[in-house]
C-alpha cells in the first residue's frame, strides 16, 4: 500500500502543503500519522482529494464541502443528506449553464448584427 508524505502528497496533487493542511484544519481531509508522528496519506486518500477538487470546479462551497466530508465520514447512513447536497449543486450548475447559453445567444446575435453591417 502507498504512503505518501506531505511533500509527496502536495506534488501528487498539485496542491501546496499549506493547503492539505487548511484541508485538514477544516475536517475536509485526514492525514495518517508515523510512529515519528509525520503525516502520511494513502491512495484512497488521493481519490477522495481528486473528487472534492472536482466538487470545487462545480462551484460547490468550501462550507458544502466542509458538511459532505463530514458526512462521508459519518458512513453510509449519510447518503441522503449527500445526495441532498449534490442534487443542490446540481440545480445550481444548471441555472449557471442557462445563464451561459442566454450569454452565448447575445454574443452570437450581436455578431450577426455586426456582420450584416459590415456586408454593406
């Protein structure tokens, strides 16, 4: 099984050690310790970390996150107040995809405008 220190992990990531440690501070992410009591974490360490990144490339917030960590760690018998926060960012992914879509449309049609101006 791989363990990988603190410097290790940050590389891993992409993140700076300051970060795993707000992480930490913030119940978001646990870290291992050594018999020199050093922080190590493990590979499912990793995939946990890789989808709360992508949670936060949703939009999602550091306080939803903080609570659907909580939660996850709580177990399974949390599933359905996890599924309450996805279905939330869900919705609101949703509204910001319809205020892209409105925003691409006026671009477009404003081209269109300029381009039938410039043709005569």
């Amino acid at each position: 099984m791989a363990q990988y220190s603190i410097g290790e992990f940050a590389k891993k990531t992409g993140l700076s050690i300051d970060t795993l440690r707000y992480y930490e501070k913030e119940a978001i992410i646990f870290s291992q310790r050594d018999s020199n009591n050093r922080r190590y974490y493990l590979e499912a360490d990793y995939e946990w970390l890789l989808f709360i990144l992508r949670l936060k490339k949703t939009g999602m917030t550091i306080k939803n996150i903080k609570e659907y960590a909580k939660l996850r760690y709580q177990g399974n018998s949390t599933i359905s107040k996890r599924l309450e926060l996805l279905f939330q960012q869900l919705d609101a992914l949703k509204i910001k995809r319809a205020e892209i879509s409105e925003n691409i449309e006026f671009i477009e049609n404003k081209i269109e405008i300029y381009k039938r101006m410039t043709k005569v």
